[in-house]
C-alpha cells in the first residue's frame, strides 16, 4: 500500500447491538480502525440491527460510548440497517430482474426432508424453487447461486484472498447453496445487507473476526451479482473462552471493563500480535500502536 492510495482507503466496524463491547468485539474493532488509520484512511461504525428480534435496545448507544472510551470515533454518520429497506429492496429488485434471484415457498421441514444426512449444521437447500413454485405461496427469497457464476464465467470452487490467511476456497453451490436474501420471517438476510452497506458506504477493506471467514464467498458473489465493487478482505485472530470456543456472550464474555480503557485496548493489541503501549493519553497510544501496526506488515 502506497501513500498516494490512502484518499481511498476505507474501513468499517460493523457490530450487531445485542450487547455491550465485549474482548472479543474490540479486537475487531481495533484491527479495523488500526488498518484504516495505518494507511491514512476513514473508518466508520455501521451497526448491523437487520436481525431487529435479536437487538437489545439502548446496546447501540453503549457500544459507541465504549468505543469513545478507547479513542474509537466513526468518521462518518452512523448508518443503521434497520433504516435501510428501501436500498435491500432496490438490490433484491436488480437480482429478480437479472434472472439471478427466485422465490422460495419450502419451509424448514421441507428442505430438511430432502437431506439423506445433514451435513455441517444446516441443510444445504436443493434448489427445489429454483424452476417454480408449483403453486407455493413465496415465502422467501434465494440467490441463484449457479446462475452468478454461469453470468460471470466463475471457477469452482471459488477462490478468493484473505489479507492474512492466504487463499480461500469454497464450492459455495454445492456447500451453500442458494442462500436466503430475505428471510421468511419479513427481515433482510445479513448477506444481502452487509454487501449493499458495504458498497453504499464505500468500503474498501473489510477487517472482521475469522468466525465471518466462510460468509465472505457468498458477499462475493453477491457483488458480483448486484455489479458492486469487491473491497479486500483480513480476518483477524479470535479470542476465544475458557471452553476453547469463540468469546460471546453466551459463553460468558463480560463487558468491557472502561475504568482502564488502554489495559482493554493493550489486551486486544496483545491478540494482534502488537506489543502493549504504555502511554497514558489515549491519542498517544494510538498513534503507538498504529505505528507498530504499520510496521508489522498487516496494512
Ligand atoms: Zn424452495
């Protein structure tokens, strides 16, 4: 990355408000704002209440209180995908035109019954709406996985590059599937509206944990689909609980401790590889610390 790119260079935190800020959520946050910043960029905060049932009220406001408490301001607006149907409806509208997204009337049972054996943890759907409903009503929306890549003359598996694991493969038709855009239940899938935001707010690298890894095929796809410009992808280290899964609330993450912002700040730079920094002033800790992300060969 050169200096003359970094006008361009735009990163975002993208947290779901279903909680406070937890260990884990400020090491995505920091690895995000430190990529951008080390490369003279912007960095923005979207928060991703497309799921509304999940979404605990008032953890927005808290999350952005925390992240001011470690020096972590948006340099944009705000952007809420609770406020944005119109431009998922907009994009859904582009797919059904091109042919690239269908109907889907097959409940759970019924995409389940065609399965000789589940493999992973989610049935893979068998494209049985793909020719029709039959008479159905529609009760949600599907990309046609095939029919992306037949338009863009894709390789299978697809392949694509992580910033820091290295290359990437997924056959996404045959271990996916023809993925939901909007869901049965009346709400926007979180692909199709991550991929829209992203693109609507500009974002030229996307730096998230390593649990959203397996998504990023499928938001590639999609951008290929919706003719959207495709940003670079890092996925950064997990922590992880004392059960050796990913830290969240449900295994026992505890809010972020804000009485000593740079001890939380230091520990999430320790995850990246990053040495603590002692300084007081938080100005002064970032800058510290976006140095030695610099020259850490991340950004
Ligand atoms: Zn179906």
């Amino acid at each position: 990355m050169s200096v003359g790119d970094s006008a361009l260079v735009i990163g975002r935190f993208a947290p779901s408000p279903t909680g406070a800020l937890h260990a884990g959520s400020l090491v995505a946050a920091l690895a995000s704002y430190l990529h951008a910043r080390a490369q003279g960029g912007q960095w923005l905060v979207r928060m991703e209440d497309v799921d509304t049932p999940r979404c605990v009220q008032g953890s927005d406001a808290l999350i952005l209180q925390q992240l001011a408490a470690c020096g972590l301001h948006s340099d944009g607006q705000v952007i809420y995908q609770s406020e944005r149907h119109a431009q998922y409806q907009a994009a859904l509208d582009q797919l059904v035109a091109q042919g690239l997204a269908y109907p889907c009337g097959c409940t759970r049972k019924d995409i389940e019954a065609t399965q000789n054996t589940l493999r992973h943890h989610a049935a893979v759907y068998p494209g049985t709406c793909r020719a029709g409903l039959e008479g159905k009503p529609a009760r949600a929306w599907r990309l046609n996985v095939q029919a992306v890549i037949d338009r863009y003359l894709l390789a299978t598996p697809f392949t694509w590059d992580d910033e820091r694991l290295g290359a990437q493969t997924q056959d996404v038709a045959r271990e996916v599937g023809d993925f939901v855009l909007f869901r049965a239940d009346g709400l926007w899938a979180y692909q199709l509206a991550v991929v829209v935001d992203d693109a609507a707010q500009g974002i030229t690298q996307v730096v998230r944990g390593a649990d959203l890894v397996d998504n990023t095929a499928r938001q590639m796809l999609l951008q290929l689909a919706l003719q959207l410009p495709t940003p670079r992808y890092l996925h950064t280290p997990l922590v992880l609980a004392a059960n050796g899964e990913k830290l969240s609330k449900q295994n026992g993450a505890q809010a972020l401790d804000l009485s000593n912002p740079q001890a939380a700040l230091n520990a999430a730079a320790e995850v990246l590889g990053l040495p603590a920094q002692e300084d007081d002033a938080l100005n002064a800790w970032t800058h510290a610390t976006r140095e030695a992300y610099y020259n850490s060969g991340f950004a």
